[in-house]
C-alpha cells in the first residue's frame, strides 16, 4: 500500500490506486507516526499468524466494507503496516534518490509503533538472510540494488523477489 500523509491525515492507496483507508482504520492516523509535514510512503500492510504474514488472515480484511464488520475485523485480524520505501518528503520527490538514501530518511522520519514499522535491510548478508527466512518458513526476501531509483509501477531488474517456500494451491476438477 501507498501511504499519502500530509494536512493531519493518511490516505492509504492499493498497489491499483484503489482507496483503501476506510479498510485499515488502524492506518487512518499513520501520519502521526511521522517527523515529517508531508511524506508518500510504500509499505505492506499484514496479518501476522503465529509471528508471521499470512496472506490468508489479511484476506479477511482485504474487500471489506461494511463499517460494521471492518470494526468487528479489527479485533479479530489486527494488520500493521511495514514500511520499506519513502517515495516524497516534504515537497521534495526521492524517487531518483538511491535506495540506500531513501531508506537512511525513512528510518529517520518513521517512529515505529504497535501497529506500525520500518521493514529491516542489511547490505551484503543476502545469503545469511534467506537461509534465516527459510529456516522460520517465510515467504522469503527482496534483495534490491542499493543505488536503486523507485520505479513507480513496474518491476525492474534491480530487485528481484527471492522465494524460500514454493508451493501452490490447486484445485483439481473432473468431469
């Protein structure tokens, strides 16, 4: 998700530029968590299983919309908000900045909370990462390059997405 924060409040925005504030109202004061006047931040929101992601909780929040049964899902599947990426800061783009940059200002403006985080980064132990993150059964891990610009909407070859579990779910049907 997109987190646009500026003039006291957070529009939370999907990977497809659906508006999805009213979903997380746990986000809805992500702005706060901010020593900033105004910042675009990317991040994940998750559902975490027995200290994990687990897509299948988040699913249970993803397309709500009844104010009701939002609010009864908030107690029932609690999300935080990982930030790994901040694309504006007050009044300026970093989407040119590398990587390395942009990640140095985010955990300088970020005040991490329950709900709300800054995704972890080590440079050069990529190997040691992922053997750690098969070793606790995740998903696995993005490796990027540090002198990386954001690129807005795409994929490039300057991360990659690293799986440690593959797997699948399939429904197999006869007639």
């Amino acid at each position: 998700a997109i987190a646009v924060c500026a003039d006291d409040e957070t529009l939370l925005l999907s990977r497809n530029r659906r508006e999805i504030t009213a979903t997380y109202p746990e986000l809805n004061r992500l702005h706060e968590r901010l020593v900033a006047l105004e910042a675009v931040v990317d991040g994940e929101i998750i559902a975490l299983n027995d200290g994990r992601p687990s897509f299948e909780k988040l699913q249970a929040r993803m397309n709500l919309q009844n104010a009701h049964e939002i609010k009864r899902a908030t107690k029932t599947v609690p999300i935080n908000f990982i930030a790994f990426d901040v694309l504006y800061l007050d009044g300026k783009s970093l989407v040119d900045e590398p990587l390395a940059r942009r990640k140095e200002l985010l955990s300088e403006i970020v005040v991490p909370s329950s709900t709300v985080q800054v995704s972890h980064y080590e440079i050069g132990v990529g190997t040691a990462l992922f053997d750690i993150a098969r070793e606790r059964r995740l998903e696995g891990i993005v490796a990027k390059k540090s002198d990386s610009p954001y690129r807005p909407g795409r994929r490039s070859r300057e991360w990659v997405k690293v799986k440690s579990i593959h797997d699948a779910d399939l429904v197999v049907g006869g007639w």
